[in-house]
C-alpha cells in the first residue's frame, strides 16, 4: 500500500470513532455488551451499529455509508445506552466498556419516528413521481416506521432550482436530507472536492463553490454522489426519452453499443443479486426494444488496446532508441472520461502523459458513422448511435466538441444502467427471463481482454497480455492468462514483467523490466499524480487510472446501493465470464484483425485511426470564474 | 478585478499563509484578516487562500458562508451591528432600529449608496446588562439612545 | 504590573470577586504540585460553569492521565448565551484569573499550549488581554521557564471567533480552531481524548478556570463551604432585562430566585429566564427554587421580566436565535427548531390545534434527547417550559387573553 504522504484529513473524516486493536486475544482486546438484554462480545472499538448488524438487529441508517466515513449527523440510528441522558447514535458510538444498550425502546422509536417526520416535512415531491421511487431509502424509512402523514407538514414549494446545467449529473436540492454522503463521496472518497455544506442553520444545503451550476465548476461528472445519494437529489441526466423517439423514428437506424460493466451489474436492477452478467438477455432484450443493431463494446476495448499500445510501444522507442527527452513516460491511460477530466482541472501540465486515444465508447462512435454506415449503406446523418455504459460522465464525453470526428456527433447518446433498466421495464421486458443472443456483426463478441476493462486493472491487464506478446513472441508468464498482480482492489497497484528474448522488431525492448501501475478512483489517482509529480514514477511505463472505485463496475451509472462488496461481485462477475470466452487477447480478435486489414489499412495509430480514433485535451485548471 | 488588484490581493494572501502557516487550523484567522481589512472576501480571495492552503475552494466558501461575521459579497466600509436578542430588544432595540433606519434611509441588510455604512443585526452582544447594544466595526456601544446612536452612526468615515 | 501588587477592584464576592494577588495562584501550584492540584480541585467539588456542569478535576485529570505528548488547554471565551456577560467582566476585569487558571491547567495536565478562544463580538477586548499576557511572559508568569521552574513551559495565543454560537459547544469550538465549520463533532471520543488536532484537550470555561487560583490559595475545602451540597462555591450570575440593577453577581449557589430578584431590585416581576435562550422560564410560583446544578441550572444567565412583558414574543426572540444559530447539520435542530417557530407564528396568527402544539412538545423532547450537541438538546426547553407555564396568558384559558397570545 502506497502512503499518502501530506494526507489532508476533512472534517468529515477525522478519528471520531476508535480503532479496534488488532490482536483481539489480548487483554481488553474485547468487551462484553448487553443489546436488547443478549449478551455479545465484540471487540473493542466496534461501533453498536456494528455489534447489532452482527448479530441481526436492525438499526435504520440514513447518512451512514459503508463506503464513507461516519457523519452521525441523520440521528435515524439513535439507541439508548444505559446512564447516558440522550439518545446516542449507533453508527458513531464506540464500545469502549460494558454497557447496556436498547435499540427499541417508546423513546427511540419516536425519536425516529420524528427525525424521519422532520425530513419528509422538507422533501419535496411526492413518491410516485419520483426517479428513485423504490429504490430510495429515506422512503424506505417512511415505510419502515408507518407513515401515513405529514404530523409537522409538507413541503409545497421548491426551495432551490433545479441544477440542470450538467450533461451528467443533475442535482435537486428540494429532495436533499443533508445526509452529506454527496460532501464525503466528493471531498473525502474522490478527493474531487466540488460539494461542501454552504450556509448554517436552516440556510444549510450541499452546494458548489458560490452555488455555481454543476457544468462550471470543477466536477469531473464521475457520478459517485449519485450512487451514494439516499434520495433523488442526484442524478443523471437522463436521455432515454430521445432514445426511445429515436426508435420510434422509422427513419432513423438506432444501435446500441453496451459495456461490459452494465452487464455484470444491470441484474440487480431487477432483483437479482449482484455477481452475474446478463449480457446475452441484455442482446435479445434490446432487439426487442427496437434497436436495430446492437453491438459489443469491447470490441472497440480491444482496438483502444491495439491503438494505445502501439502508442506505448512507440513511445518507448521514441524514448529508448531516438533518445527523445521530449516523450513523456510512463504514459497514461484515457479511457475513464472523469479521469480525463480530473487531470485536465487539476494536474493541466501533464495532460501530455495520456494517451491520446479515444475511450472505447467514442472510438465506437466514430468508427459507427464511418466505416459501419458505409458497410451497411447508410447514410450516417440517419444513425443513432447509443452507448450503455457504467458511467455518468460518458454523458460528458459524447457531448464534448472533439467527439465530433465522423463529421457528425459520435455518440449520440450516453446511458447509464439504471436507464437501460428503466427504458427495459417500460417495454414490459423482465430482463433475467430473456433467451440468450449474440452481438451483431461486423463487429461480433469481442475477446475477454476487452471484457475485463470493467474491473480496475482490467485495461492493464488486457495491453500486458497483447503488449508483451508482441514484444516477446510468447504468451504473458501468468497461469491461464490471469495477471495476479492486476487484480484486486487495493489502491494503488504496482508490478512489473521483465522482456526477455525479444522478437527482432522489438529488440530495443530487450531486458527491460515494463513497469507498471494501476489506481482506481480519483483520490488514488492524486497518489499516483503526487509520485509523477516528484519524480516517483521516472522507471515505471504505464499507468492505468480508473476515476471510479473499483474500476467502470464502480462506474456512477451502475445500480444503486453500492459498496465494496457489491462491486467485488461484480468485477468477479467479469471475470468468470470472461475465463469462459474462446479469444482472450485483444489482438487475436479477428474483428479487429478485419478492421485494420478493411478499413484502417494504415494500421494502429495510423493516419485514420488518429484521425478517428485518437483525440486531445483541454488544460482547464482549477480556477473558477 | 484589474490584474494589478489581483496580484496586490494574492501578495496579501501569500502574506497573510506564511504569517499564519499553511496548516488548515489556520483557515480561520486568514480569512478574519481578509474580511476586516476588505470587509468581504471574495471569490478570487477565495479561491487564492484555497490554492495557498492546498485545500477546495468550497471548503473556504462552506466555512465563510458558516461564520455570521465573515461574507463573500462587499459590504460598506463600516459595518454596524445591532444585537437583536432579548435583553437589548427589551431595552428598545426597535426604537434604534427605526431610528436608524429612518436617519441613514436604507434597512437593516442594505448598505448605503456612498458604502460608508452597512445595516446589520447580531446576535447577543453579552452587552445585556447595558442594552440596546450595537457594535460598530469591533468596537461596541451600549445604553443606546436613538439621539446617541445617530450620532455615533454621523460620526462614522 | 508589578508582581506583588495588590490588585483592588470595584467588585467584591465571595470566590472570584475576592482579593488576589497576581501570581498567586501559580506560585501555590508549583508549590503543591501536580497531585496535590487536583486533589484539592477534587475536594472543591469545581463543576464546569459553562453550564453543563461537568466536574473539572475529572476532566483535568483524564488529560493528565493521557500519555500524548502533546495536550492543549482551551479556555472557552465563545460566551454567547442570550443574557451571560459574566465572561466579559472576567476578562476585562479579573484577566489574571482566567490566565492562571490556565497556566495552572496547563501546568496540572502536561500542556505547553493554552488557546482563549474568544468570540469576535469580543473583538475589543483582544488588545487589553494581547498586553496582559505580554505582562506576564514579562513577569515570567508566562513563557520559558515560569517561575524559574525549568521543566514548565506554557503559552497562551488568543484566537477569535467569527460569530458563531455553536462554537461555544467545546467540540464545535475545536472544529473552528481547526480551521472548519463550527460543526459539533461525535461524542465520544471526548475532547479530553481527542480534541485540538486530534491532542487530548481541556476546554474549560472562562469561568470555571478563574475559579482555579483561589481553589488552590484556599483549599478546596473552603471552597466547599460556599454554596450547597451538590453545587459547590460561588457562581457569577449576570442579570439582565426588567430590573433596576442589572449586572455581574458573585453569588454562593443555592441562593433562590426570590433572594436573586431581590438583590437585584426587580419589581413587579412576572417571570424568569434561568440559563439564558437554551434554558427553563419560570413563572412566579417557582421563584422560591435555588440557583444549583440541583434545581435551576444555569451557565449564570438571568433574565427578568416584568408584568408588561410578552412571553410569547420572548419566546419568539428565542426561537428565531436557535434557528439562526444552529449548526445545521443534524436534523432535528436544523429541521426542529424552524418547527417550533412556526407553531410560534401559528400561535400569534391564532391557527392552531392543541393537538398539534402536543405535537410540537413531544417533538420538542425528541430534540432533548437525540439532536447531536447541546444546543439542539436545550433549544426546546424554552419553548416547552413557556408554553407550560405561561398558557393562560398565552392562550387565553383564563379569560384575560384574547387567545392569540396578547396578554
């Protein structure tokens, strides 16, 4: 684990709770505590929501986060301890000594009973037309505690406009409960650092810096807030209306391009638990939406690992052959769009680190209005072209100006899983029940390689396996193509491969140790920009950065809860589908062999594939005007 | 804002972190100093004192906008406050507010056009035992009577 | 100042408001030492005068138990209880006392820094205290060395506030200190474990370590003697509104309402606010009760009201200050007290059921028991004791009123 050094601790994340010892078996190292007169023992430190979630005991939460740290702030956990004149809140209280607690008592219940009061007297909106209507846990509590009116009012007016200004992220103040999951994902989880409170007292709401619109401050539109949103007081920016009159347009010709992460996670959208991909249901559901082609977004995952890792390999010639100072190693990975945009607000200098080629999404895009138009005759101007991606700020990118190489706007639309979800249901589709279908050609089922771009590591994972092929001749020296090192979810990833009997052309390569590093979610991103930034990273080659935990199945347009659990589920959905699949190295899809031989016949990082499917970035600071 | 202002307004800043240390437990302070000498601090203020601190511009605006006596948009050049809790609103704070009101033409919240004087309420002073109590700037009146308040207020560059 | 000079004050009292000679107090610490300190603060009985009434040696000694090597002592100047201005006349008057008391805190627990926060309504102050402690850096009272003693050094920097009351809640106050929002923290862990940038830290109120030097001086048993068996000593009452002599009372606990009244020559007096906006009204059938962590506690603020007064509009004035300065980051202070203002306004307008006023009290015990700190626990005991004990002139029932709480 790579330290932080200079870690700022935010207000919302200092030690207010204890930490439990780490040898239990010491003296003290546990403590006996009567919940609801059973006696457990747990260890010291433990918080009473944990000792009771241990041991079955319900405690309704609100702002309590598995992910974030604890604000006590919603005061729904509140327990009696025995000898404590108020109601203390289980989610932040530490058993430090044997006490004795009751979470059920006439005193708790209708002190939650009214905090829960309280909040829906300043909620605006109604329940049934609402985007998160059963699925939002404030409405959860209502039901949970029986209520069937509004004792202290209800609010009639909208307190705040509606902030609409972003193309991914939409925020409604009217339903904020001031949990400030939003203020601890942005300042402490993302280290992005857009939502704080504004204002005291009643006056208080999450805000931006001078409340300016989302779309001009420093959002990287990552969509973690939405996920960890309770309410609907956030999220995306929804377009499936247009998509659905888009379908309903017989003269348009409407295709859909969907990510691998969505399908390991848009289950849970219809109750099933998560950890499975639905990823042939997904095909036949679409078709029976109305798309009329519906294809694999790994396929172009495999062409960004053709593009930017020729990109990789041109660099390290660049830099070890030609001796040129002015190549910039290691290089970054640029397929995350709020990493993008992270490293465009707050490290502008280095955007020269990333590489240039598109994200798999827009790559799609651009290649859709060309190459696929002409393919299936048709006129580009009549494609619609549609990406279901685990991703809020996809919305952004598509939107952005250089995504406009095909002459027309690439992608036309983003959607996130909860959309797909919605727009599914709407058809009168239940998705898990759906018979299995293959993806259209010409661009068929792409290799695993491309499928494992979901989970952290998985970019890196699928560029080492072709990477190193390429180089060497020889398959990667891990067992059944499984790059350990890649894998799992720690923050910041470091490992190496040594390059050893070189193929002729890559001779240059010889003995070197390719040095790699993988970080996941913008706050280890900053490590990872902090060690650039000192020098830390002179011998390392490639960096892959995720904006989101855990990789695209983190994604801020995946189903809502989420935790570290859920996304180990599903990154494990991913990869089980993808040990089953026939062709596991990018460069071995003969989709994309097709492609280069068909259409890009200049080969990777050719003058089309730059022109296509490469782009630049904008240095845009951190200055708000 | 002029660049000249500008760069004069981060020199200040620049100043004021080394004075203090770069250390968040100094937010506050700088920020006090910002306000009493420019009566406000504003967003360019703002955003320099996060970028010196290594810290997010809304975390100085979440704790500017928190503090009553701190205010991100410009004031008069004097700000008067008068404590409108119990005591001083028994001993006839109303009376001075109306006075004062009358006398400088604007309300309570307004400053006036030529920005000598901003209009404000506080509350309590710890002046209860010698209300109605204003304080102008940091410097506290007490016993007011409508008389003795304006010309205080007169007083006032 | 010279060291043995005899400071002579207008004031006299028991404790606080009894001679002193600047010094003291220090000299007698170093004297007695660390133990013996708090044995006698122990013995005295000393209970926080902020109003909460935590016993102090308990406190001191949870930090001088504490092996970090770092520890602060803060001395709580953030007065801003509607009706308290004891903490100004200790300030302007009695400075020695508070900075003792924290030279000696900081002495007792192992401290080397001692923080007054002081809140910017006290702005004008700052210069008058920057000087006194320049005099006692001089004096060696202060600094390197105190006292000649080499393993003692203690400074004390003043840091103000920027009007906030919720700062005056000691984990709020430390927040501020920090650089943040004045936001209560989670309690535990307590400030005595984890408080000033994470340190062990004392944060007492002015009062309480102005209490300290004449402890020490006196013994703690004599200490004792002043006030009642669970309220211990003498406390400053600062009193305020329909009176004719309105001011600062050093007074032995256990001194009644009625006696309290009488001092302060208050006439035809229909009610009395004990601990300022956050505390009880009571009416005059309760002015033989006693001033005591027992019966009427309070951080020493007295409010009197006569005949002609309004309770309703009182309690409004309290209401629109609770909402004003809460935090805003629990729910039900944030949403709570906008709640009882508005049965307030609903009474005035006289659109109300009781039913939905029993609502609001049970709302209001809600608070009591589950907001985050202080301020949203007490904010309601306004409202539900004026409510109770003031209904017939509030509503009406006894024929008097015309129900819409004109009196």
């Amino acid at each position: 684990m790579v330290k932080r050094e200079n870690e700022r601790i935010p207000v919302s994340q200092q030690a207010h709770v204890v930490d439990k010892p780490k040898d239990l078996t010491n003296i003290g190292g546990t403590v006996s505590v009567e919940i609801n007169e059973k006696k457990i023992t747990v260890p010291l430190g433990t918080t009473i929501l944990e000792a009771c979630q241990l041991n079955q005991i319900h405690i309704p939460t609100l702002c309590h986060h598995p992910d974030l740290c604890i604000a006590g702030v919603c005061r729904v956990c509140v327990v009696e301890v025995e000898k404590m004149r108020t109601l203390q809140t289980a989610c932040s209280f530490p058993i430090m000594s044997p006490i004795k607690i009751k979470t059920s008592t006439e005193m708790v219940r209708k002190a939650r009973r009214h905090i829960i009061d309280l909040l829906l007297s300043e909620h605006y909106g109604e329940c049934y037309s609402c985007f998160r209507n059963a699925n939002c846990e404030l409405q959860s509590l209502a039901k949970e505690y029986g209520v069937d009116n509004y004792p202290f009012g209800h609010v009639q007016e909208q307190r705040y406009e509606v902030d609409n200004s972003s193309a991914a992220v939409i925020r409604d103040m009217n339903k904020c409960v001031l949990c400030k999951r939003c203020v601890r994902t942005c300042i402490d989880f993302q280290e992005v650092g857009v939502l704080e409170a504004i204002n005291r007292g009643h006056e208080t709401h999450v805000g931006t810096f001078l409340d300016k619109p989302l779309s001009e401050v420093i959002c990287i539109n990552c969509g973690q807030c939405i996920n960890r949103c309770p309410t609907a007081a956030l999220r995306a920016n929804d377009p499936s209306d247009e998509i659905w009159k888009a379908i309903d347009d017989p003269k348009k010709h409407v295709v859909i391009q969907t990510a691998p992460s969505p399908r390991a996670a848009i289950g849970e959208e219809f109750g099933q638990a998560p950890g499975k991909s639905f990823t042939g249901e997904l095909n036949t559901a679409l078709r029976r939406i109305g798309f009329d082609r519906v294809f694999d977004t790994n396929f172009t995952a495999d062409l960004t690992i053709m593009e930017e890792g020729t990109e990789l390999l041109t660099r390290l010639k660049k830099a070890l052959v030609d001796k040129d100072q002015s190549v910039k190693l290691p290089q970054f990975t640029s397929c995350s769009p709020g990493w993008v945009k992270y490293i465009e607000h707050f490290y502008p200098d280095y955007l020269d680190y990333l590489s240039t080629a598109k994200s798999p999404q827009q790559m799609f895009g651009a290649l859709l209005k060309t190459y696929y138009a002409k393919e299936a005759n048709l006129d580009p101007a009549d494609i619609v072209t549609v990406a279901l991606m685990p991703c809020a700020a996809k919305k952004f990118e598509c939107n952005r100006p250089e995504m406009y190489d095909s002459g027309f706007k690439d992608v036309d639309y983003g959607l996130t899983a909860r959309e797909m979800a919605k727009m599914i249901r709407e058809a009168g589709i239940y998705l898990p029940e759906m018979p299995t279908s293959h993806f259209d050609d010409p661009f068929g089922d792409a290799s695993g390689a491309g499928l494992i771009f979901g989970a952290t590591g998985g970019v890196m994972e699928a560029a080492l396996r072709t990477a190193y092929e390429l180089v060497t001749g020889r398959e990667v020296p891990f067992e059944n193509l499984v790059i350990e090192p890649c894998r799992g979810f720690e923050g910041v990833k470091q490992a190496s491969v040594k390059l050893e009997n070189c193929v002729e052309q890559y001779k240059f390569l010889e003995g070197v140790e390719l040095k790699f590093v993988v970080a996941h979610g913008t706050a280890n991103a900053k490590i990872v920009m902090e060690m650039l930034r000192k020098g830390e990273l002179n011998d390392v080659h490639f960096v892959e950065v995720m904006a989101c935990p855990g990789g695209c199945i983190g994604g801020g347009g995946q189903p809502i809860p989420t935790s570290a659990e859920i996304r180990k589920k599903r990154a494990q959905a991913i990869y089980e589908e993808e040990a089953t699949l026939p062709i596991r190295k990018s460069h071995e899809n003969t989709y994309v062999t097709n492609l280069y031989e068909k259409f890009l016949t200049d080969g990777p990082c050719g003058k089309l594939s730059h022109k296509l499917l490469h782009t630049h970035y904008v240095k845009r600071g951190k200055y708000i005007s | 804002m002029l660049v000249l202002e500008k760069n004069a307004l981060s020199e200040e800043i620049e100043k004021l972190v080394h004075q203090f240390g770069k250390d968040r437990s100094a937010l506050l302070q700088i920020l006090q100093a910002i306000q009493r000498k420019h009566k406000f601090i504003s967003d360019f203020a703002q955003q320099e004192v996060a970028r010196m601190m290594d810290i997010h511009p809304v975390e100085v605006n979440s704790v500017v906008t928190f503090y009553a006596f701190l205010c991100t948009e410009p004031k008069g050049r004097n700000i008067v406050r008068l404590c409108q809790t119990i005591s001083c609103d028994m001993a006839g704070k109303e009376k001075i507010k109306e006075t004062v009101q009358r006398e400088l033409g604007i309300s309570f919240g307004q400053t006036t056009k030529d920005k000598r004087i901003t209009l404000e309420f506080t509350n309590c002073l710890g002046m209860c035992d010698q209300g109605p109590a204003m304080l102008v700037n940091e410097k506290v009146y007490t016993k007011l009577a409508p008389e003795a308040a304006i010309n205080i207020l007169n007083e006032i560059k | 100042m010279e060291l043995e000079k005899t400071i002579s004050k207008k004031r006299s009292g028991p404790v606080l408001f009894s001679e002193y000679k600047l010094g003291e107090g220090i000299k007698k610490a170093l004297e007695i030492g660390r133990e013996n300190i708090l044995f006698e603060l122990r013995d005295s009985g000393l209970k926080g005068r902020g109003g909460a009434g935590f016993p102090t040696a308990t406190k001191w000694m949870l930090s001088a138990a504490s092996l970090s090597d770092q520890k602060f002592i803060v001395c709580n100047a953030d007065e801003g209880e509607p009706g308290t201005f004891k903490d100004r006349v200790l300030l302007l008057e009695y400075p020695e006392l508070v900075f003792e008391g924290m030279i000696i805190a900081g002495y007792t627990i192992g401290a080397k820094v001692g923080i007054l926060y002081l809140r910017g309504e006290y702005e004008y102050m700052l210069k008058s205290l920057e000087d006194f402690l320049a005099t006692l850096r001089k004096d060696n009272l202060l600094g390197e060395n105190i006292l000649g003693n080499s393993s003692f050094n203690f400074d004390i920097n003043i840091r103000l506030g920027s009007g906030a009351y919720v700062c005056g809640e000691e984990t709020a106050l430390i927040e501020s200190l920090e650089g943040y929002r004045g936001e209560p923290r989670n309690r535990p862990p307590y400030p005595v474990n984890t408080g000033y940038l994470g340190h062990p830290t004392v944060v007492n109120n002015v009062e309480t370590l102005a209490s300290v030097p004449h402890i020490l001086l006196k013994g703690g048993q004599w200490f004792k003697k002043h006030g009642t068996d669970k309220s211990t000593g003498s406390k400053l009452f600062s009193v305020s509104g329909d009176c004719d002599k309105p001011g600062v009372y050093e007074l032995p606990w256990g001194t009644s309402i009625a006696q309290l009244l009488e001092i302060v020559e208050a006439k035809n007096t229909k009610a009395v606010q004990v601990g300022g906006a956050s505390g009880i009204c009571l009416p005059k059938s309760q002015f033989n009760r006693i001033l005591g962590y027992e019966d009427a506690a309070t951080g020493g603020s007295i409010i009197v009201f006569n005949q002609s007064r309004n309770m309703l509009k009182v309690l409004k004035n309290f209401m629109e200050f609770f909402v004003e300065e809460s935090c805003g980051q629990c729910t039900p202070c944030r949403i709570g007290n906008i709640k009882l203002l508005e049965a307030i306004e609903k009474i005035e307008q006289n659109e109300f059921t009781f039913m939905y006023l029993n609502n609001l009290k049970e709302l209001g015990k809600t608070m009591q028991v589950a907001s985050k700190c202080g301020l949203g626990q007490s904010s309601p005991n306004a409202f539900i004791s004026i409510l109770e004990n003031f209904k017939e002139e509030i509503f009406g029932l006894n024929g008097k009123g015309n129900g819409n709480g004109k009196a």
